[in-house]
C-alpha cells in the first residue's frame, strides 16, 4: 500500500474510485449469476481482483484519448462511458449491445465513439492496433494518448515485443498496461519466463518501465497518471506491470483448481475492493451511510441495466448480412 497518496486527492475522489470499483463486480457478479441462470448465451470471463487495475488505470485518460481493454477490463468500459445496460444486453445478444446482437462475449464490446477498441482475442494482438491509434495522433499532431492492456501469458508472444519496440522507436504516445496475474489460463507464470517482474524487458526497449501493486488502486492511478503525462508531453510509451491475481478461473467453465489453495487464500486476502474500503474507512473518508449509499447506488444501475438489456430487441433476421465484410 502506498498511504502516502490518499492525500493527494479529495474525498469526492476517493469515492467515486469505490463507486466505479464497485459497480465493475456488481455487474461482473450479476453477470455471472445470469450466464448461471440461462440467460447469457455467451461464456462469462471474472474481472474479480482486477478492479483497481482497470478502473485506476482508465479515469486518468480524457475523453478524445482511445483504449484498448482486454477481457478482465471492465472497469475500463464502465469508467470511459458503456453503460451496465449495454454490457449485459451484448452477452444477451440483443440490439442494444455494442455489437447490436452479432457477438454474444466481450470481443464484440468496442464502441468507437466512445474511444474503446474491442479487444483482439488472439492476444496480445491489440497492442498493435492501439499503437496504430497512438501514432495516428502523432501523425496528426492530436494532443491525445492510447492506453492498452494485456496479460503475462500474452507478454511470452513476438506481437507484444513487436507492439513494445515499434512504440518506442516511434516515441508513441501510448501506455501498456501489463496484468501479471501470474496464470495464462493454466499455464503458471514460472513456466513461461525466468524472470519475476516483468516490467525490467521496459529496459530493452529504452522506455520507462515499473511494476506496482495491481490490488492498490491508488498506486495505479499514480504509476498511470505519470505515464499518461509522460506520453502526451511527447516523451514516449511507457510500460506499467500490475501485479494481481484473478480471483475465479479463466471463464466460467474454469474451476481454477490448478492455483495453488495457499495462494489464492493470500491474494483473496488482497481483494483490492476491500482493501479500499478499509483504508478509507480507517482515514474518515467512508463511513457506514456513505457505504449503504453507494451500495443502493450501484445495485439501482444493475437492476435498472438488466430491465433494460432484456427489453432491448432481437436483432431481426433480414439484418444478418448487415455489418460484415464478405
């Protein structure tokens, strides 16, 4: 923890990080119940233990600057502006989704007019259409940024050391966010490197590169802030290693029970959601009313998202050429 940054923001501040954190696993856990109830066609993918990373890295970003999330990112869709609504109705497969009922998974959750590519699902190959985002801002001379994510097994693949030197030798305005949440899928993270932060390779490519906390939702803000800074100011990419744990398996047919029982009860201890609230709570930010308060909050814009989803339509069969290329 870093009790040292709680002080540079203010209480409204601090607050809506927990509002935005808490309605990512609302919706993440409601969406979970749902898939459970039949009524999400679609495979569900937890975001649990990935809040602070997706929200604390997303809200430092301005509204013209893109983002490229991948599937554990959440947070990232709600703060830049997708309503829980529209979540819940893309894996419904209705039209109010993003992909207006063509895609039923978080592939097909990319809106454009809200800056956010959906993700590639051959990771980490959305590294290399942010960068095409970021050095078309350069090429055009924008004050704006890119922001992508992508995990520790996708750190063992040639497109990320592609995407990471192209960057750097382009001086690109974009930040990497890298997940290390130490499984791609099954495969454990001593399997693929001998390396344990991951963040030092930064150092091959002549960029700035750190690893952090990925349950401390302050320090991502900060290490994502500096970064953010740093890239817009013409300075360059930089490379942040978030470190974690996903606290449920790789999708819902996942059990995860190749993690170590030890291990998930010490990152379980971490959740990063109450890790927050104590804090808070123990410097006079949170109290219980507040508490209950953003509680009614986010369980009214769950409740009111699902009415929503379920009531958008079908899309109609005599659309179904509609939107493709061939």
């Amino acid at each position: 923890m870093s009790p040292d940054l709680i002080n540079e923001h203010s209480n409204e501040k601090l607050l809506d990080l927990l509002y935005w954190m808490m309605l990512t696993r609302g919706v993440d856990d409601r969406s979970e119940a749902l898939f459970k109830q039949g009524r999400f066609p679609g495979s569900i993918f937890s975001q649990d233990g990935h809040e602070a990373i997706s929200v604390g890295s997303s809200i430092v970003l301005e509204e013209g600057d893109a983002i490229a999330p991948m599937h554990r990112d959440l947070g990232s869709y709600l703060v830049r502006g997708m309503s829980p609504g529209r979540i819940f109705a893309q894996a419904m497969g209705r039209t109010g989704g993003p992909s207006r009922g063509r895609d039923v998974n978080t592939h097909g959750l990319g809106d454009l007019s809200l800056r956010i590519f959906g993700y590639v699902s051959h990771l980490p190959q959305s590294m290399g259409v942010a960068l095409g985002a970021a050095y078309s801002f350069l090429y055009r001379g924008e004050d704006r940024v890119a922001m992508t994510y992508f995990g520790d097994g996708a750190a063992s693949e040639g497109g990320c050391h592609e995407a990471l030197n192209l960057a750097a030798v382009l001086d690109a305005p974009i930040i990497f966010i890298l997940e290390n949440n130490r499984y791609a899928f099954s495969t454990p993270l001593e399997k693929q490197c001998r390396i344990e932060n991951l963040a030092i390779r930064a150092q091959g490519y002549g960029i700035p590169g750190v690893t952090i906390d990925g349950t401390d939702i302050l320090a991502v803000l900060d290490a994502t802030r500096e970064a953010v800074e740093r890239a817009r100011s013409g300075a360059g990419p930089s490379l942040i290693e978030c470190k974690n744990l996903r606290l449920k398996g790789h999708a819902i047919h996942d059990p995860a029970d190749y993690v170590p029982a030890e291990l998930m009860e010490y990152w379980k201890a971490r959740d990063p959601i109450e890790l927050f609230r104590e804090r808070l709570e123990k410097n006079g930010v949170l109290d219980e009313t507040t508490l209950s308060s953003l509680r009614s909050r986010v369980e009214n814009e769950i409740e009111e998202g699902v009415r929503w989803a379920e009531n958008s339509p079908w899309p109609e069969p005599g659309t179904l050429e509609e939107d493709v290329f061939a």
